[in-house]
C-alpha cells in the first residue's frame, strides 16, 4: 500500500519553483512492549504530576516556562507561543548546494523521500538529474506544520530525491583534535599492518546483509516463554584489551587470509 | 563512570575497550513543565487500579502476543538474548565512509579509550581516517540492538548508529510513480541554478537553532516585566539535561587520562559545553563559543 504524504511543498532555487510531496522514510521496527505493574500487571498510565504533591495536572493548566539564566526562567503562556510560531509559506528554500563531505554525519536526524506533485513530474526529474550530476547537497530550510526545519537535500542511485533533517549547532558536540602521547602512538609499521588488515575485510556498503539479530532472538525468547519453556540464562563475559599490538595484527592477517600457521596461536 | 555503555571493539584479532558517550544533545528550546503557578511538573507512572504513582522498580515489560497472551520479560532475560553482542563491536566489514547514503545515520556516539586501550584506539582511529573507511559491526545497548559504522573524526572514534534496512522505506513501497525522463533543457536550467547556489562549506549560521533564538528574545523581554518569573531552582531536577551535561565533563575526564596530550585542550571544551548546557548568565560567550568552533567541525 502506497504511504500517505505528510506535507505539500514547493523547492525553491533561485527562480525554480519544484513541487513536491514529503514522505517519511523509516518504519518502526522495534518490538514494543507494554509497561505493568509488577504486582499485578495491570498496565500502567503515564501522568503529568506536581513533582512536589504527585498530583495530577490536567493539560490544560500545564504551561511550559523557558529557562533565562541559573535563578529564572520564564512562564510562556500557550497564545504567546502560537503569537512566535513561524509563518507558513509551503516553500523549501534552497540555501546553497555544497560537496557531500562538507557535512558531517553527526549533522543528519531524520530521513523523508521527496516525490513528485501531480502538476510538477517534469520539473521533479529534472532536479533529480541535474542534481546527481553535481555530487553535491543543498542545505535547505522550511517552515512545516509551525515548526522550522533545516535539511539536506540528495538524489539517490534510485533517482528520487531525498531531503534528510539536520540537527541544530547547538546540539552537535565538538571534541578536541586527540593527539595521543607516546606511549600510545603506534609506529609506521603498526600502521601498515592495520591497513592491510582493513583492505583485507573491506567491501562495499552492504545493509540488506545486515540483521537485527536482538530483535529476532527476543521474538523466539518470547515465544518459547509464551508456551511455558524455562529459559536459560547467560551472562556476558568482558574481553581483554590487546596487549602486544604488531603481534596481534600479523595473527590477524594470517588469519584473514586464512593461514593455517595462525590457526591455534594464542594471541591478544 | 557515567558513560552509557562500555565494551570492546574489535577487528581481527585487535580488541580496543572504549566507553560510550553522547555526542549530541537536546536542543536549547526544549522548556521545562510547570503549573499556571509554576511549580515544577514531572511525568510518571501511574497504576489506575491501585490508584499509585509507581517508580521504576515497580515496572516490568510485558509483550502481547497475537493471541492476546501477556508475557512478561524480565531483565535478565532481555540481557540473556545476546550476550556476546552486550560487550562487544565486532568489525566484520570496512567500507568507504562516502559509500553510505545520509537515509542510514540516525544517531552518533563519541568512543573514547579505557585506559587499558594503549595504542590500538589511535591505530584504528589513524588507520581509518588514512584510508577514508568506516568500520561497520552491531551490538545491544539497553536492550536495543545497533548497527554502527564507527568513524574516524580529529583522532577520535564516533560510533554512528545506522538504520537496519528494513527500517526504511523503499521508494516503492512509499509508492513513488516511475522515474520520467526529464526535457535536457530543463535539467540544464536546473543544473545553472545549482551551480549558481554552489559553495565550498556549509554556512554555521544556516544550522542555527532560530527557534531558540526567537524564545529566548521573547523570554528575556516579557521577564523584563516580571511577569510569570519563576525560581529555576524549583525547576531543577531536569535529569536528562543534568545527564547530557555530566557527560560531556566524564568525557573529557577520560579523553585526559587515557590519552594524556590532549588534555589541556580538551578541558577548555568541557568547560565550554558544560557552560553552553547550563541556562546560565555564562551562556552569551559559551555559545559564542561553541558557534566558533563549529565552524571547523561541520564538515568531516
């Protein structure tokens, strides 16, 4: 069955006008379980409650109070925060178009498939074809149901445009540059044989071959509990750090390519 | 320690222990919930049969099956799934960082080194950002299995949590009609205005949170007044924020033990963020802060 669109827009590049719809991209796969009481696992509700009475606030009363500084913080009442929502135009607005590398992953939050409007097929492929000869994305920023957003627009193999949304500055931390002292900079040599090692077990990006095997296993633990199996616990055990580096990595290799020299060595 | 996870990564036969921290946070506009007269309010559980807010070790997870059977699962359970999978991140493949499509990246994690990690956590951080790769593997966090591409930024390891395939869509599935092939000129057209919106980096400025900013304008103002000012010190007790922030400080604690060199650096930062978390007076020149330094770390 075909997904219903969340949102009618317009792309807009310079004097371009792109109509699309947003589609989400993802479907919950997660198994979801009911939160019980353990006396008698009645399930549970969740309340708004006075952290100071436990009493019930009806939402109507709830307010929510923006913080100012470490002593304040200011109640915002519910026509206040309508009065600042953003205005609504339906246009995606093209920022600026920059190289794939010049975002960084840690930027990207929620993926949605852009498709063609009804009136708009033509104009829709040809951004898709224009933009797939680029290896570039655009930064865009939009205003939906009262809310901004800043994505990033991409084409995929497929030719559909996409538009993944972007976190905020704010809320991406920054490290500092790690330059590791002495004792734990390993030479030349280690680095060699760790190429090596990773050209041996490289491929190309391949999801469908990755399962959630978690999810599989909690299925059957499930199962096998519904019908009345006792089950048998485990427990993880911690793995030990390496300790001889260039040792470890020439095991490794031997054994990635499948050297019987290697098989039985103890090694790490 | 305060980290969300700890464990080994390994490659070959290499086993690298890191621990787990976050490495994004809530946005600044997220507010707090009171009452008309601003008393704090919080969420919680609440049985409708005994009439009781419960706490947590009062809860247990039950599962309905299709017959409408409930079973419940315990901790123990959950952990007893997968256990191998609870301490360790096997790389089982190398891939080209640039070979995975935005769709996959959901949520990242800093990695940083026990103490016990030595030189391996350099090697495989050197040994990635050398040759441009990404190390992919899986592993179960709070009853949760992840796939992760873990990365290499600035030294540091990032585990990247990606989407499983089957949670996205495929555009049949969504139902997109079949590619049409576009009129040249209008590719061209389109082409000119991509080119005439091209630029090297990304602009800071573009990413910021303009939500935040329009709140807080209008906060600051209407607190002028006096009106509706409520204590902040009532409102403590936002555990998640308290979390976010006292991690980034555990963080860089571990950054300077495990790797000594970097150490004077890393504890400007901490101070930074955990200035740019609190809602304080510091907060102007904190984000100033925390704005000028991303500008060097939005690309990758």
């Amino acid at each position: 069955m075909a997904a219903r669109a969340i949102w009618k827009g317009q792309l807009v590049l310079g004097k371009h006008e792109v109509p699309v719809k947003m589609y989400s991209a993802v479907q919950d796969q997660a198994v979801h379980f009911h939160l019980l009481h353990d006396k008698d696992l009645t399930p549970v509700e969740q309340r708004i409650v006075r952290k100071d009475n436990g009493r019930e606030v009806a939402k109507e009363a709830q307010r929510k109070a923006f913080p100012l500084d470490d002593q304040r913080a200011v109640i915002l009442a519910p026509e206040e925060l309508e009065q600042l929502e953003p205005e609504s135009d339906r246009a995606i607005h093209l920022l600026r178009f920059v190289p794939r590398d010049a975002l960084g992953d840690q930027w990207f939050d929620r993926p949605y498939y852009l498709g063609p409007d009804e009136k708009g097929d033509a104009d829709y492929f040809a951004l898709a074809e224009a933009l797939a000869g680029k290896d570039r994305i655009g930064i865009a920023r939009w205003v939906m149901r009262d809310k901004r957003y800043v994505g990033a627009l991409a084409v995929g193999d497929d030719g559909y445009l996409r538009m993944t949304t972007l976190r905020r500055a704010e809320q991406v931390l920054d490290v500092p540059a790690i330059r590791p002292d002495k004792a734990r900079t390993p030479s030349d040599a280690e680095i060699k044989l760790a190429e090596q090692l990773v050209d041996s077990i490289t491929g190309p990006f391949a999801p469908e071959e990755w399962h959630n095997e978690y999810r599989a296993r909690l299925h059957k633990l499930i199962e096998a509990k519904a019908k009345g199996a006792k089950l048998k616990l485990v427990a993880a055990r911690p793995k030990e750090a390496t300790t001889d580096l260039a040792e470890t990595l020439r095991a490794s290799l031997s054994q990635a390519k499948g050297s019987a020299q290697a098989k039985g060595k103890k090694v790490a | 320690m305060r980290s969300f996870w700890s464990g080994t990564i390994t490659f070959g036969l290499v086993s690298i222990p890191v621990d787990l921290f976050a490495a994004v946070v809530p946005r600044q506009k997220s507010m707090k919930l009171v009452d008309e007269e601003g008393h704090p309010l919080g969420r919680r559980y609440w049985c409708p049969k005994h009439e009781k807010v419960l706490d947590d070790d009062e809860l247990v997870r039950g599962y309905e099956t299709d017959s409408g059977k409930v079973v419940v699962v315990t901790d123990e359970e959950f952990a007893s799934a997968a256990p191998e999978k609870s301490r360790d991140i096997e790389l089982r493949r190398f891939v080209a960082l640039d070979d995975i499509p935005p769709f996959y990246f959901d949520r990242p994690y800093f990695l940083a080194p026990d103490e016990r990690a030595g030189k391996a956590y350099a090697l495989l951080a050197q040994t990635m950002a050398k040759t441009g790769k990404a190390g992919i593997g899986s592993f179960v966090m709070r009853d949760h299995e992840y796939l992760v591409a873990i990365v290499s930024d600035q030294g540091m390891l990032r585990a990247e949590v990606l989407r499983y395939v089957d949670e996205l869509r495929t555009p049949e599935a969504v139902g997109l009609p079949k590619p049409a092939k576009p009129d040249a000129a209008r590719v061209r057209a389109l082409a000119r205005e991509i080119d005439a919106l091209a630029e090297a980096k990304v602009d800071p400025a573009e990413l910021a949170d303009l939500e935040a900013e329009t709140l807080r304008a209008f906060a600051e103002k209407k607190a002028k007044s006096g009106e509706g000012v409520v204590s902040m010190a009532e409102l403590e007790g936002d555990e998640d924020d308290a979390a976010a922030s006292a991690q980034v400080i555990d963080l860089m604690q571990v950054l300077r033990e495990s790797l000594g060199a970097s150490a004077g650096k890393a504890k400007r930062a901490a101070d930074a963020h955990a200035a740019a978390k609190k809602p304080a007076a510091k907060k102007a020149a904190a984000t100033k802060t925390t704005a000028k330094k991303t500008r060097h770390t939005v690309g990758r």
